[in-house]
C-alpha cells in the first residue's frame, strides 16, 4: 500500500507518496494552505495512488492545518500522526538542509520502518455532537 507524507511550509502543502518499497512515485504536490487546497491535493493523490493510500502527518502539522487530516478522515483514508520531535530527531537522515520534498518523503517513508512504526498513532475520527 502507498503511503502519503504531508509536509507543511509558510506557503503551502508538500504531498509525497512512496510505494511499499520506499521508492518516491512521482514528482511531489504542491499546493496553497486552505481547506480547499487540502481537498485538491487529496484528491490528486488519491486518483494517481488509490484510495487505500494512508497519509502521515506530524502533530504540529496537524494543530496548524486541522483541515488536512479532518477532510482525509472524512474521506475515508487513514492518518497517522507522528511527532514533531521524533521527526526532528530523524532530519539529519535527509540532508544538513532538508527540502520540503525530502521531508515529505521521510513521513511517507515512516510507516516502512519497522522500529518507528509504533511512534505513528492513527487520528481517530471525532463526531460532532451538534
């Protein structure tokens, strides 16, 4: 099954998705920061990787942008939510200057790792009361 890494910027969304072995498929997405946007890169992703693609997002992520796991979720597709620092701990795997991309990658890459695969907790999808 693909996996998704959604990496953050001040200017946008970073989508990059691996295969089962690790292997970038495809350029990675960009696209502006809004719940539209989150929409549109979802739904790229989703048409070219399938609807079984899980995506990975860091904690801080997730507290910035709610839209982007919030509407995954409400598409049916799986999140799991990584920790900014364990992710910060594995920066240097990437480069001394990590792009966006590279970053993307690394989240994608997360649920591949057997020794990391228990630092990834799945979003549970909350049910508004009212």
């Amino acid at each position: 099954m693909a996996s998704c890494g959604l990496w953050l910027t001040e200017r946008g969304i970073v989508a990059a998705v691996v295969d089962d072995d690790g292997a970038a498929l495809g350029p990675a997405l960009v696209d502006e920061r809004s719940a539209e946007a989150a929409w549109d890169v979802l739904t790229r992703v989703e048409a070219h990787h399938g609807l079984d693609c899980d995506f990975v997002v860091t904690d801080e992520a997730l507290a910035a942008e709610p839209d982007l796991s919030r509407v995954a979720t409400g598409r049916g597709s799986r999140v799991l939510v990584v920790s900014a620092a364990t992710v910060g701990g594995l920066r240097g795997l990437v480069g001394a200057r990590p792009t966006s991309r590279r970053l993307a990658l690394l989240l994608a890459r997360l649920p591949l790792c057997s020794i990391l695969r228990d630092r990834l907790m799945p979003m549970r999808v909350q049910l508004e009361l009212f």
